[in-house]
C-alpha cells in the first residue's frame, strides 16, 4: 500500500520541476519526506 496519495506524489512532483534552484534534497526536507521517496515518485 502506498504511503503517498497520488495528488501528493504529483505535487511533489511538480513542485521539484517547477522550481529550477529547488535541489533534490531541498525539495524532500520542504515536503518533510525523505529524498528517495521523492526520487521514486518521479
């Protein structure tokens, strides 16, 4: 079962792509998630 809803996991998503300056890990730290969460929602 997955942890994330779907619209979490694209606004996550979205966020990481629409933010050029916005790093990998900057990203997961403002969404409070752990970096690969992140890496494997994309």
């Amino acid at each position: 079962m997955s942890r994330y809803s779907e619209e979490f996991k694209r606004d996550a998503v979205t966020l990481y792509e629409n933010n050029e300056e916005l790093s990998l890990n900057s990203a997961s730290a403002e969404l409070g998630i752990n970096r690969a969460s992140l890496h494997c929602a994309g």
